[in-house]
C-alpha cells in the first residue's frame, strides 16, 4: 500500500464533518480547520525541523497546493501561529481518534494489549510560562502520557501541571479516560496507588504492573508455577493471590495475582501485580514484557517526528501539535507494518518519497503532461 493510499483512508468528508461538530472554522475565511491540518502533516513530513517560518514557505508552495487541494492561499508565519494557538484543539482530537479506529481495524489489532505511560520534553523555563519542575536545572517540562494499543497510540494527553510530575496522577488519569472496556493495560510500578487499582477494578479494567520485590500483601491463595515457557526471559518461582497492603497498612478490598522470579540475564527479582486471575502466570510476565514497544513508539516519535521541539509553546498549540504527531505517527507504523519495512527512518523516507512522487505526477497531469512517459522517474522505493 503506497502512502497516497493510505492518506485517502482518511475521508475527506469526515474532515469537513468534524469542522461543522467542532465549529473549528467559525469566522475564519483563510486558514480552515482542514487547511492547518494538512499543512502541519506536509510540513511534518518534508522539513527536518519544524518552524512556523517552514509552514509559511510551505503553504505558499505548489507542492503543497497540489497536496491538500487548496489552489490560493496566503498566510504569513504570525498569522500561522495565531491559527495555531487558537484553533479548537478538539477538532484535531476527534480527529486523531477517527484515524486511529481506521488504522487499528486496518492492522487488524482491535483486541489488541494497551501499554501506557509517559515521556517528558525539558524546555528552558523562560521559553515556557506554564510547565512541570523537576529539579533545580532551570528548567520546565512538558509531560506527554500516551496509551498504546497494539502498534498505535489510541489516546493522549498532555499535562503542564505541576500535580502530573507523578505517574500517580497523570497515567491514572489516561487509563481513566481512555476507552480501554475490555482491554488490558500495562504499566510499570511509576502508578502502585492501592486505590487506583482498586478504581480500576471496581471499574472492570483489567491491568498487568510492576510491583516491588518486596510487596506486602496478605496471602490468600497459592498457584502451582507452570513448567517455563520456551520464549520466556524470566524464571517465575511464586504464583499467590492475596489482600495487597496500603502504606497505611490497609487490605485492599479486592485480591490480587502477585507473581515473583528473577530476570534470566541479570539474575535480578521481578515482581508482576495483577487484577487477571485465571491467565497463566507466564502468560502475565509476557504480558507485561510488551510494554517496551511504547518505550520504542517514544524513541520513534522523538528522534524521527521531532517531539522534542515545539513549534508552538501554547498550550493549545502544544496539544494541537501533539495531535499531528500522534497522526503522522500512525500513518507511518501502519505503512512501516503493511509493506513490511524494518525501520522507522527507512519507513519515514519511502512513505515521504512515495508521497512527493505522487504530488509531482498530479502536477504534471495539470500541466497537461503524462507521467506515464517517464516511468523511471517515479522508481524510487
């Protein structure tokens, strides 16, 4: 599937559906809710680094005229920038999530494992009004929390407030938001709130963490640990369910799985806690072994979509921008995993050259040409 195939998923309808719910163009002539969206998707994929004074070039480029369809525009970076910060972010929400359930049923992962967590960019505190301190460096972050279902990121948030430098607070309130009914989600132990996995329980959301070697709880019930599965890279040695013990030393209400075994290449314990009773407890601790794809999904978005930089350092321009990212993001695992491609930069450049093959072809045909004359023009992946 080639990346112009996969960009016509997204229906051009939808979009235009999307502006009249969200009111995004209300008394705006110029910079449409659907223009900005695909400039900052084509200025994404064709600068290395992202300015508004890029996007400005951009928009006035017949490349992009002949991308997004748009034959006269004019815009200069400040009016670009103002767009940014005011357009209503909930237009690129709504749709981040269309384009994820269009991609999710493409891949097939519907029923997919969710892993959540968190990523944080530092920028310099007087770059920043609003923003997360952590430590004395001068400097503030923004926190990105982002739940991975399958291959793709299905819901995220971003967070300035200084209440969020806690995975307490910031994942627990992803998992609470996310429409993840019937999934399970895995997360490392930076959330061990007892009340939290109670919540998530009485709620019917099931979990798979990491606990604490240590781990108080008290016993109800002890499995038999089942002969090692043949990929595992842990040796499990206990399987007990039990009332797990608040700081406070208060039983939770609920039982719980607590699975312990030491780490085959370093010899290190490992502590697995769980809501899910009747898996196997191998099972469970390949479970929970998944959630270093959303740690390789991080890498990617940062060192290959740019996350580090910030175009706009408004809040609203922060979550628009996050939006974008999350749905280039998605564009290219879908067409890294459909064509089978290994890495992400080589994913990134065929899906980028595809793309601007496909632009110079509609404007040779509008010029009255016909690619067709020169096929080995367009070889290029």
């Amino acid at each position: 599937m080639t990346a112009n195939e996969l960009i016509k998923l997204i229906p051009a309808q939808k979009l235009r559906d999307l502006a009249i719910e969200t009111k995004v163009d209300a008394q705006v002539k110029k910079l449409s809710g659907e223009v900005i969206f695909k400039l900052i998707l084509f200025s994404m994929l064709n600068a290395e680094k992202l300015s508004l004074r890029v996007m400005e070039t951009f928009l006035q480029s017949a490349k992009f005229k002949a991308f997004s369809e748009f034959d006269i525009i004019d815009g200069k970076y400040n009016s670009i920038r103002d767009r940014i910060c005011r357009i209503n972010a909930d237009y690129f929400e709504r749709l981040f999530e269309e384009v994820f359930s269009i991609y999710n049923r493409l891949l097939k992962e519907e029923t997919a494992l969710s892993k959540t967590d968190s990523t944080c960019v530092a920028i310099a505190a007087k770059l920043l009004s609003e923003g997360i301190e952590m430590g004395s460096n001068n400097k503030k972050f923004v926190k990105y929390s982002i739940n991975l279902k399958g291959s793709l990121p299905s819901c995220v948030k971003v967070y300035t407030d200084q209440k969020y430098a806690s995975e307490e607070h910031a994942l627990a309130e992803l998992i609470n938001i996310s429409n993840l009914e019937g999934d399970i989600v895995v997360f490392d132990r930076g959330l061990r709130s007892r009340p939290m996995f109670e919540r998530f329980t009485d709620q019917g959301r099931l979990f798979v963490s990491r606990g604490e070697p240590t781990i108080r709880y008290k016993l109800s019930k002890s499995n038999v640990v089942p002969d090692k599965a043949p990929a595992s890279t842990v040796t499990l040695h206990y399987d007990e369910e039990g009332w797990l013990n608040s700081r406070k030393n208060q039983a939770t209400q609920h039982k719980y799985r607590i699975i312990k075994g030491t780490i085959d290449k370093s010899g290190l314990p490992i502590c697995f806690v769980t809501n899910i009773m009747d898996e196997p407890a191998y099972t469970i601790a390949a479970w929970y072994r998944k959630r270093w794809e959303i740690e390789v999904f991080f890498k990617f978005i940062k060192q290959h979509l740019n996350l580090k930089h910030l175009v706009s350092r408004d809040s609203n321009g922060i979550k628009v921008m996050l939006y974008m990212t999350m749905i280039l993001a998605i564009l290219l695992i879908a067409y890294k995993k459909i064509n089978r491609i290994k890495g992400f930069k080589i994913a990134k450049l065929q899906f980028e050259l595809q793309l601007e093959n496909d632009i110079v072809k509609e404007i040779v045909v509008l010029c009255g040409g016909n690619p067709a004359r020169a096929p080995h023009l367009f070889n290029s992946t």
